[in-house]
C-alpha cells in the first residue's frame, strides 16, 4: 500500500495530499501554498497591482511589436495558421514572417507619406 503524505497549507492551515494535485510545484519541491490559495493569490495580486501589470504589458508587448521578436512573430504565425505550438514553427517561417511584416509596415509607412504630400 502507498503511503500518502500530507502538508499543511502555509495560508488556510488546511492539511492536503502532499502532491501536485493540491500543491504546485516551486522546481523540486511543492509550493508551501495550496494551489487554492495560491491562485486567490494571484488573483489578489493582480487586483493589487492592475495598473502596474497592465504598464508592463503594454510596454513588453510594444518592444516585441516595435522590433519584430521571434516570440511576436511566432504569435503572429500562431493565429495565422492555427498552429497550436511554438515548437511547430520553423525558424525559417519566422524569419519569412518577419519579413512579410517589415514590407507591410514599409509599404504603410509610404502610403501616409504619400497621401500628406498630396
Ligand atoms: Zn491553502
């Protein structure tokens, strides 16, 4: 017979299963949150720290638009051909992708420049 370990929840003090089902792993070892309190965590966290969250989205998410990542350009791709994983993507997709994106952007870029000249 297995024997069953327990840990004790270092929020709620409820004791639970030591395993992933009700802990998170933290690397090797199980979180000391239960994953329960580790989401009302976060969620709190996030209420917590909105602004300051969404700052920082918005800021990453312009970096990676403004310089063409990989990681944006595998999203684009992404929901472009309904591929489901990153890992799917050649880097040679990417790098035509990243491409394809430049000439848009280049070709946009000349069309306001045309239509202010006019
Ligand atoms: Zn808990």
């Amino acid at each position: 017979m297995e024997t069953k370990h327990y840990k004790t929840c270092s929020v709620c003090n409820i004791q639970k299963e030591a395993t992933n089902e009700y802990f998170s792993k933290n690397g090797k070892c199980l979180n000391v949150k239960c994953k329960e309190c580790s989401k009302e965590y976060s969620r709190l966290y996030h209420i917590a720290n909105k602004e300051r969250i969404n700052k920082r989205q918005a800021a990453v998410k312009k970096e990676a638009t403004d310089n063409l990542s990989d990681y944006y350009l595998k999203m684009k791709i992404k929901s472009d051909l309904g591929i489901v994983k990153h890992d799917d993507i050649p880097q040679e997709l990417i790098e035509l992708k990243r491409k394809q994106l430049k000439l848009h952007r280049y070709v946009r870029k000349e069309k306001i420049k045309n239509r202010k000249n006019k």
